[in-house]
C-alpha cells in the first residue's frame, strides 16, 4: 500500500470503528518533520451529540503531558538551573523528607525506612525514583485508602504525600514522578507550571490550545470522556480535571489537539526546533531519546482500578526502556515501529510515537476510559500498522 493511498485505508480503519460503536469519536494524524501526511477526524465529541471531532479538538491528553513537561525540565538542565543527576532536593528540599515502604505492621499502619539514595531529576524523568502510582500498584493502594489521600490528578498537594515503593534507581515503576519534576520546575523558575510551559514550549511552538486551564474557545471545542461499562456500552463521563488545582499536575494535566501535539512531536524529529524557534538544542533532544535508566526495563502495569485502566503494557515480549519522559521500544514493534522510537499514551486513549529512525510521528486520540481499552488500543495499533505498510512500499 503506498503512502498515496494510506489516507483512505485509515479514513476506513477509523470511520469503520466509529460506525460499528467501537469508539464516538477518534481524530489521528501522521506527520513526518516537516509537515503533516495524513489526518483525519471521525465521529463526535460527545456521544449523542452531533458536534463532529475535527483535528483542533481539545481533549484530555493526560499522560501525554509528560514529554511535554520533561522538554520544559531540560531547558532548565540545559540552562544549569536544575542538574540531572544531583539530588533533587536542592531544589525542592521536601524531596529529601521522603522514605520507602518496607511492609506493614500488624496493626496495618505502614512501616518506613530511610532510601538508600537521593532522588534525582533523571529518576523522576524515568519512572526510576520510586513513586508510584495507585491504579497500578496494590502497596500504594492500599496505602491510598489507609491514608484516605486524593488520586495526584486531582491537584491537592496532599496526593503527593506518599513513601517510595523502592529505593531511587533500583527498578522502573510508572508513578507519579513527573508532578514532581513539574514542581522543580516551579521552584527553580519562579512560574506556575502552566506559564512556563505556555512562555517556553507551547507558545513558541504555536500550541495554541495547549493548557492546563480550559479556555472558553477550548472549552467550545472540547470532547467529553466517555466511561465503557457493563457489556462494553460507552457512557458520557463528567470527568473532568480540577480547574482550580493547589498545583497544576505535571503528570496528566494538559489539555490539547492533534493539530497541537503534531507541533510537539515535529519539534523532537527536528532536534529541538519548531515554528521557527528553537526550544531545546539537537544534543539535549538526542539525549532525551536514548534510554536513561542502564539496566533498568519498563514492566507490565497491574491494574488495582479496571474502571480507570486495564492490565496496561505495550508490546508485550519486546524489551523497552525509558528515556527522558518517553518510553523507548529495542525491537522493532508488531506494528513496524522501528527499534529506537519514543512513546507513550495518556489515560483517556491518547496515542503517540514518534520515529527518529524513518523521520515520522503519528497520533491516536480518543476519549474513553479504562486505559487500553480493547477497542481503542486495537484502533490505535491498526492505525500505526497500516502507516508503516505504507511508508515501506513508498
């Protein structure tokens, strides 16, 4: 299939999946370095409702607020405001405070001791610092609920007060690291976390509806997150991230646009440089690309909530590392992604990959919860699979 003529396979792919009720709405995108292939938009915003998905959609991109927040980090790494290795509490000296948790007391209160390491900006970055996050871990969990703490998406510093699960740079757990670095941030800026994003990536950049607060010409365009129960029916959630948070959460605040995140994705494939500006320098983005956690490999996520995620790994069988904020596949992906890419998702079924390797990035986004839900991460995986049989017989 050449690439002429992967537009109408996808438009087929993804309007099928939207006819037969697999998903309300989707919008994708394929995008090499310097422009988009291919896009397109299918279904509506609110199931139900007529409004039709279109390419500047605001969505919850969740998850993938984090490349963006680890981008806004190395411009503070590369201007030597906050070091990559030293401990973090230098600048935020509360992360020096926190201990592991080591079992349970009869009792059932938890028992603590004293890390064997300081937490750094690179454990942070790869999911190495020992937080973790409690829809994947049953000790944080069970944590969770003794301490009756709020989920860290809801923006009350109390979420962040949890123990570590290990001790820094001992294995890779997803967690909650990167609310962290986005604190960072704050304090060796002097910024609330969205204008400094907003001042240094996304305004440069043109990302224009990329924010932590909805706007009322984002909220105009926004899709709703849908919730798939009983019998795989989807329903309209009320979801919704705290628009008047303690803190703006690092971790999964962002909303976006395809068309926005395009911009992003465009900007690591040119090292750095997007909509005529340069935000991060060629060695800083090919730094970010390499994996940044030695032996370390990214493991099967164990869901202790289905109704927010299922059993959650990618590519099962093929061996991944992380780098700074993205996860990094060492084998070629069932789908054609070639060995050496970058990726990640957000909660909600937001999609992305970018390919230094063949210059392209693509991606999925949808609205639905739990998180790899079945219909939404096979749309997503045919998506990808039909652009590389496209791109290998162009």
């Amino acid at each position: 299939m050449p690439i002429a003529e992967f537009g109408k396979h996808a438009d087929a792919l993804l309007g099928g999946a939207v006819a037969a009720g697999d998903v309300p709405g989707v919008v994708a995108a394929l995008t090499d370095a310097t422009g988009t292939i291919h896009e397109a938009a299918h279904g509506v915003r609110v199931q139900g409702q007529s409004a039709a998905m279109s390419q500047d959609t605001v969505m919850w991109i969740a998850s993938m607020t984090k490349p963006v927040v680890g981008a806004a980090a190395m411009q503070l790494v590369e201007q030597g405001r906050i070091g990559l290795d030293e401990p973090a509490a230098r600048i935020l000296p509360e992360l020096g405070t926190y201990k592991v948790l080591d079992g349970w007391e009869a009792d059932g209160k938890p028992r603590l001791r004293e890390p064997k390491a300081a937490i750094t900006l690179r454990n942070l970055l790869t999911h190495s610092s020992g937080f973790t996050y409690d829809i994947w871990n049953p000790d944080m969990a069970r944590y969770a609920k003794a301490m009756n703490l709020p989920r860290a998406g809801s923006g009350r510093n109390v979420a962040l007060r949890i123990p570590l699960l290990f001790d820094p740079g001992a294995r890779w757990e997803y967690g909650i690291g990167i609310d962290w670095a986005g604190k960072m941030i704050e304090a060796a800026s002097g910024m609330r976390l969205g204008e400094y994003i907003r001042r240094n990536i996304a305004g440069p950049l043109g990302m224009d509806s990329t924010a932590f607060k909805i706007t009322p010409g984002m909220r105009a365009r926004m899709a709703k997150v849908h919730q798939r129960g009983d019998g795989g029916k989807l329903a309209v959630s009320d979801f919704e991230v705290p628009q008047d948070p303690e803190f703006e959460p690092g971790g999964g605040g962002l909303y976006s646009t395809a068309a926005d995140y395009q911009k992003f994705m465009r900007m690591i494939l040119n090292g750095g440089r997007g909509n005529g500006n340069q935000v991060l320098r060629p060695e800083t983005t090919g730094l970010m690309a390499r994996n940044s956690m030695g032996s370390l490999r990214v493991r099967m996520l164990p869901t202790q909530n289905p109704a927010l995620s299922l059993d959650a790994e990618f590519f099962a069988g093929t061996p991944k590392t992380w780098g700074l904020s993205f996860m990094i596949n060492e084998q070629t992906a069932p789908t054609g992604r070639p060995a050496g890419s970058l990726a990640w998702a957000g909660l909600a079924n937001t999609f992305f990959w970018i390919d230094p390797a063949r210059g392209v990035a693509g991606v999925v986004m949808m609205q639905i919860l739990p998180f790899v839900d079945a219909q939404a991460l096979a749309l997503f995986h045919a998506y990808e699979k039909a652009a590389y049989t496209a791109l290998a017989s162009s």
